[in-house]
C-alpha cells in the first residue's frame, strides 16, 4: 500500500467489501447532506409553529415595561386637549407676498 502502511487483513477485505460503495461516495454524500438539510428546515419550522405561552409572554411584557406615560402626564394630557382640531375654521389666514398662494388651502 501507499506510504507504507501495514494494513492487516481483516481491514483489507472490509475495504475491498466498500469498493462498489467508493465508486458513488459524492452522490451519497450529496444525498446525506440534503438529508441533513432538510431535517434542520423541518426541525426549525416545528420549532417556529410552535404555540407561544401567552401567559409567560404577558407576565413579562408587564414587569418590564412601565404604565406611567410620564411624569408630568396631566400637563400633557391638558396640552394635548388644548391642540385645535382639524374641523375647526378658526385659523387665520397667512398673509402671501403678491402673487403667491397657498398651496395646501382647499
């Protein structure tokens, strides 16, 4: 043999026993690793359909985030009432340089 291994024979005659199996090796490999591939792909999508624990899910959402808008919430809540409203025709006209007109004006 190559390189000078002594190999005993009862391995010669097991090697001799993958002879017709050496002449394919790329086809199963290439079958084995599409195998694997799609067992990983299966695996993953199980893993994703899985149904989610919406107790856990919820428990969690409420220790970590907080309630409170901020601190000073009422002065925001009082200035957000006081905004105007787009029905309202209360607001005054712009006054435009000769020749110019407002383009957002229905």
């Amino acid at each position: 043999m190559a390189f000078g291994i002594k190999v005993p024979p009862k391995v010669k005659s097991q090697l001799r026993k993958l002879k017709p199996v050496a002449k394919h090796h790329y086809f199963i490999v290439t079958i084995l690793l599409f195998g694997g591939v799609a067992a990983v792909i299966y695996s993953v999508n199980q893993t994703l359909a899985a149904p989610t624990d919406d107790a856990y899910r919820s428990e969690r959402l409420q220790s970590t985030i907080g309630s409170k808008f901020n601190k000073n919430a009422r002065d925001t809540i009082e200035k957000i009432k006081a905004l105007q409203k787009s029905t309202d025709t209360a607001v005054p006209e712009a006054n435009f340089p000769a020749g110019r007109i407002n383009p957002f004006a229905e």
